[in-house]
C-alpha cells in the first residue's frame, strides 16, 4: 500500500498527471502483481483475503469458543469491518479500471479517495485488532 500512496502523493503534488499513472505503477517493481492479480492494489489484496478467510473460519470461532462469549462483540466488529474492507477492495479495483480507461482529474481524486479510505480502514483494523485480541489469541490459542 505504502507504494500506491507514494505514487498518489506524486501525482497530487503534480509531479505527475494522473493520465500517467498507469505508466507510472506499471513501471514500480510491483506490476507483475498487478498482472497477476488483475487490480490496482494486487498482492496486498489477495493477502488481505486471505488473513480475513483464517480469521474467519479458523481464529475467530476458536478465540469465541475458548473465551466463553467474552470476546463476541469484539469479534462481531471485526467481523464487520472485514466487509467494509473487501467492499473498498471492490469500489478500488472498478475505480482503477475507470482511471485506466480515463486518466481524468476527477477519476484520479475518486480512486484516490478510495485508496486512502481503505488504507485507513486497514490500519484501524489491524490496531484494533492487535489491542483487543493479542492476548486472547496468546491465551487460548497459542502464538499464532
């Protein structure tokens, strides 16, 4: 993510057109990822899926089940903000494509935005996340 925010901070200090950002990511050491992954963010995506799949189906009803109900608000937020995130994921990936396909102001400022909301998003989570769950998962489930 620190690599897409660096090439936005280029462009909103108009170091760069937006027109060019498509050469511009696909020049950085990460346009294999997006290739592969067929999306703006790429490989900090598929990995952000994936933590939120474990989380789900394997760390959350564990950290549930061992606390005896204590940690169900806690992960019902987490839970819930797992659906905002892949839900920016997908506002994000349809907004690069419209600025692929039209490199304007406008559509360059929307996903703009839209990175930046996700990027915020995921490091609440991940602090949140860290603060409330730490020593639970430690507790009940070991080093994880």
């Amino acid at each position: 993510m620190a690599q897409i925010g660096a090439v936005l901070v280029r462009i909103e200090a108009r170091e760069a057109s937006p027109k060019h950002l498509k050469q511009i990511v696909l020049s950085l050491d990460m346009a294999e990822n997006f290739r592969a992954f067929g999306s703006l963010c790429g490989r900090e995506c598929q990995v952000l899926k994936f933590h939120h799949d474990i989380e789900g189906a394997d760390m959350f009803p564990r950290v549930e089940a061992a606390g005896g109900g204590m940690f169900r608000e806690v992960v019902a937020k987490l839970k819930a903000e797992h659906e905002v995130v892949h839900e920016l994921i997908i506002r994000l990936d349809r907004a690069a494509d419209v600025l692929a396909e039209d490199p304007s102001d406008e559509n360059f400022v929307q996903a703009a935005t839209i990175f930046r909301k996700l990027e915020e998003v995921v490091r609440s989570h991940f602090g949140y996340e860290e603060t409330e769950l730490a020593e639970a998962i430690g507790y009940y489930l070991g080093a994880i």
